[in-house]
C-alpha cells in the first residue's frame, strides 16, 4: 500500500503479526492497530483496505492531527487570490486524507503533523546525524538539520540538539526507535526537496 503522507508503513507503522478482526469491516486480515487512534470510541483493529477506503471519514476517528492553521497560513501566500471559503475547502480536503486515510505514526507525545509548500508533509522516517548526511549529499547534515526545525520546536539551541540529542546512527523501524527516548520525526514535502524535523521525548 502506498499513503500520501507516511511512506514506508511496514516499517513505521507495521501491521499486526497475525491475522485479526478489522473493526470495521469485521473481516480477519493483517490490520493497524486502531487502538491509539484520537477517538473517544473504542477500536482496537483496522485493515488496510478500511482506512483508505475511507471508513474513518464522517466519524471522529482521527489517526493523527494535522496542522491546519499552518497549512491554510502557508495556502494563502501560495495562493493570494483564493478566497477564504476555497482555502477553507482545499485544507478540509487536504487533512482529511491525512488525518482519516493515513496510518498512525506512534510517537511519544502528540503533535501536529507538519505543513510545508501548501499540504502536508511526508514522513519518511527518523531522525540521525547519519540520515541527515544522506539527505544532504555534498552539503552538510549539521546545515540541513537546523535549517529543517519546524517552527513549533522551542528549543532554541540548535547546537544543543544536533550535538547532544540527535543520534548517530539510523534508527531502521519502529522497533528501533521504541528502545530510544528521544526521537526526531523527519518529513518531506510533496512539492519540494524541503525537509520538514520535528522531535520529542518520553
Ligand atoms: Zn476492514
């Protein structure tokens, strides 16, 4: 299965080892884990073929929380002649996908999914000093991972996180990152080579 906004599932959000019952369509499949979606229900499985087809959306059932206000901030520079009701539409349209078709990323602490260039971003996977030195082939990672901080970090001593929080090494899946307590989250944008960090802790 290939998502807008989550590349590589199998190694970031990984379906279950066996086959259950997908809540929603009550068949037994290899499914996501429903269980940390926001949602004052209660769901514990959701096959593939469910959350893309869009058995979320009209319900509030949520896989993860998008930045909307930056998003329609971002569309009105892009797109001055839009009035607000086209820009209202076009995020609508926009965090759906990401917020009702997307599987959910688990995370220490709950954020807002980044925006750059007018949608969201794509997550491609965590980050380390050795994956920001492959994505800056001829320049520097140290360059490129400051220059990628959203707005929402805080932190404002950059050093500080590249010298003494950001791992070394390339965290491969899930089950790596599960083991360490600081975690930067590294997105692509759709429409540009820009790259979009953001991080937390347990
Ligand atoms: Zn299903």
């Amino acid at each position: 299965m290939m998502y807008t906004y989550l590349e590589h599932p199998e190694k970031y959000s990984p379906l279950s080892e066996e086959e259950e019952t997908c809540d929603f369509c009550g068949q037994e499949k290899l499914c996501f884990d429903a269980s940390f979606f926001y949602s004052a229900e209660d769901h514990d499985f959701i096959c593939p073929q469910c959350l893309t087809g869009g058995k979320l959306i009209g319900r509030e059932i949520f896989t993860c929380d998008g930045d909307i206000d930056e998003l329609k901030r971002q569309l009105s520079v892009l797109h001055p002649e839009w009035s607000v009701e086209m820009i209202d539409a076009d995020a609508a349209q926009k965090t759906t996908a990401l917020e009702k078709t997307t599987p959910h990323l688990i995370t220490w602490q709950d954020w807002s999914w980044p925006a750059a260039d007018g949608d969201y971003c794509k997550f491609i996977g965590y980050g380390s000093k050795e994956k920001f030195a492959a994505l800056a082939p001829g320049t520097s990672g140290e360059e490129l991972f400051k220059s990628s901080l959203y707005y929402t970090v805080e932190e404002d001593d950059d050093d500080e996180l590249w010298e003494d929080l950001l791992p070394e090494d390339d965290i491969a899946d899930y089950d790596e990152s599960a083991d360490i307590p600081q975690l930067f989250y590294v997105f692509r944008s759709l429409h540009s080579d820009r790259i979009v960090t953001v991080w937390d802790s347990n």
